[in-house]
C-alpha cells in the first residue's frame, strides 16, 4: 500500500494562471508512482473571491483560501495560513490520514505545516526555493519562525547549496538540510524545433518584476543595438510592468526592436529557447532558476547574475556569462561577450545533464524514505 503524502504549497498552476511554478507540479507528480499524493493550495482571500467559481475541489487537490492583513503584520501570516487551512480543510485533512505533511516554501507554509503535522501525527518535510529565505530570513521574528519549523522537521530540501549556506547561519541545523537540484525534461528541452521568429533574438522568460533585472536589460539592450542591428530582445511571462516596458523602450528609440508577448503557453518556451541567441535573466535574487536550467537543456547560451545558487549550475566557460545584478552596463557588456563568442550547443547541452528529473526524484524519495 503507498503512503499518504499531501502537499502544501502556493507555487502550483492555478485555473487562472496554468503556467505558474510548472517545475514544482513536474517535481510532485513524479512522486505518484511512489505515493497517494494530494494537493492543498492556499489561495488570497482576494483573490478566493473574485474566481471562486474556477475552482474544482476534489479529494486529491484543494485550494483554500488564506485570510491575512495585506502588508501588515507579516510575522502573523503562518499563523492566518494555519487557522485558515485548519478552518476550511482540517476535517479534509484528517481523512486522509497523512504519513507525511510536505509545505513548499519556507515561510508561512512551512510553519504552519509544521503545527499542522503536530496536530494530525504525521512526519513533515519542507522545501525552500530563493526568496522564501533570500527575503524572510532577514526579519527576525519570521527567521526565528522558520528556525522552530525546522526542528520540528524530519528533513528539508534546498535547490542550491547557497541556500542551505543561508539556513545555517540563521540556526537550521545543517545535517537536516539535503541539496537537491530541480531537474529539467531533456526530452521536451533538447529536441526542441525551430520557434516562427523570424528575427535573431535574445530572450527573458519569467514574470515582469523590477527584481527580475527587466529594466537592466532593457537599458544594456539598448546600448548595443547599433553593433548588433540584428537582434531583437523579446520578453515571455506576466506581470505588471508590461506596459512601463513599452513606453521605456518608445523612450530609448528601439520600440521596433523589443517585444512583449505577456503570458504565454509552458509548451511554447522550448521553441523560444531552442531559437533564442541568448536567454537572459539579470535577477537581484534566485534560489536556482528553472529557467537557467531549461535554456542550458536547449543549448542556448545564458546571460545571468552572481546571485543564490546560480554560479553552482552555470559553468561560464561552456554555458554562458554572469555578472553582477543590478547594473545595466554590465548587462551591455555581456550581451556583447555572448553575441561576439562562438558556443557550442552539444556542450551547453551535456552540461545540463546533471540537472535532470529522474535525479532530482532518486534523491527526493530517498530523502523521504530515510528520515
């Protein structure tokens, strides 16, 4: 009989956004063979209420809406997560009787989840993925929240060593923390065909934030278009600066050279890759960015940024260059060092291999069996 593991976590595809944190749903599902998996997704009351009629509850995944003060009061937030989940589904999770408890994200999902694991008996695993310690780890109160959770924890999953580096200095012990990288479907990146650009272009796929290094690159962009009269520099991914990126790039003169093409299907980013000169994410902040390993799988060159555990996965003398975040005119310069340099994309490729999903769910199963 398969042991009973249920899941919580907000970075799973919502009926509104199906594309959202596509690499955990890839994670979890290659557990099925191994357990009875079951989903519980805390959803913002806001929005809980403008789409509550997009939800479809059933016994194996569950979206529960998440009461808390907006902005205010943040150390409070796992307990709002833990009333609200023991509110709306505590009847639903005692049914299904749980061998293991898993939150993905450190705070507040992993806080509550541990109390909730004291409450229902059963073992509890977290995972952390960049910002949920990049950014809470700096308060306090939230740290020493994720430091109780912790101990309370049979073992924790960080995507980067760099990560682990960060729970040790904030008091998690380090023999409860494994490092297990995400993985990539090679067979969906590494075969990919041509997209239907039909420019040269450099690409940047993910949500539009300023933390994204968008508006770096917009800028390094514009500074070497005249050299390299060629490319164009496409954005892939939702968000709220969409339209700032257009006016910025009317106001640099090359609005004929930048294209935002918003959300788009997770089945379309092999063919954007594969095609693109370079794919390029300057962040300020990452844990280890799936897109970094997708683009790596497709043999496309990254231009990235010194931050989390990205220089632990991109090897610049095969895949690409990083730089420093936060600085358009090192963007520009690495722009010009990737487009002036012949890559190889069988190389970029091999070196991808390591991060794969059969991998990552050899160690992650073992992780749950031997604690």
């Amino acid at each position: 009989m398969k042991k009973k593991l249920t899941i919580i976590t907000n970075l799973y595809p919502l009926p509104w956004e199906p594309n959202r944190a596509i690499f955990n749903k890839q994670q979890f599902e290659q557990l099925d063979d191994q357990y009875d998996r079951y989903m519980l997704i805390p959803v913002a009351f806001g929005d809980w209420f403008r789409k509550k009629k997009l939800f479809k509850q059933s016994e194996s995944i569950r979206y529960v809406p998440y009461f808390y003060t907006p902005k205010v009061g943040r150390r409070f937030y796992s307990v709002s997560l833990f009333l609200s989940i023991l509110i709306h589904s505590g009847f639903w999770l005692k049914r299904k009787n749980n061998d293991i408890l898993f939150a993905s994200w450190a705070f507040p999902e992993a806080v509550a989840a541990s109390w909730l694991s004291k409450i229902y008996r059963s073992k509890f695993f977290f995972k952390v993925h960049g910002s949920d310690i990049n950014l809470h780890a700096k308060f306090p109160a939230r740290a020493k929240q994720i430091v109780s959770a912790s101990k309370n924890a049979s073992g924790i999953i960080s995507v980067s060593q760099d990560l682990k580096n960060k729970m040790i200095s904030i008091g998690v012990a380090a023999d409860k923390i494994a490092v297990i990288y995400n993985g990539v479907d090679h067979d969906k990146f590494g075969s990919a065909q041509s997209s239907d650009q039909k420019s040269a272009y450099i690409l940047f796929v993910g949500n539009l934030k300023k933390e994204k290094g968008i508006f770096e690159l917009l800028e390094g962009f514009s500074a070497i278009c005249k050299k390299f009269p060629q490319y164009k520099l496409i954005y892939a991914g939702p968000g709220v600066h969409k339209k700032t990126l257009e006016e910025r790039a009317l106001n640099l003169s090359i609005a004929n050279k930048v294209e935002v093409l918003g959300s788009i299907n997770h089945e379309q980013l092999p063919k954007l890759m594969a095609s693109a000169t370079v794919v390029a994410l300057p962040s300020y902040n990452e844990g280890v960015p799936n897109v970094i390993l997708e683009a790596m799988a497709s043999g496309t060159p990254v231009l990235t940024t010194d931050v989390g555990g990205i220089p632990e996965v991109v090897n610049e003398s095969i895949c690409g260059k990083i730089i420093p975040p936060r600085n358009a005119k090192e963007v520009a310069d690495g722009l010009k060092y990737i487009l002036h340099k012949e890559w190889s994309s069988e190389k970029i490729k091999a070196h991808s291999s390591f991060y794969s999903w059969e991998k990552n769910r050899s160690c992650l199963i073992k992780l749950l069996e031997t604690h």
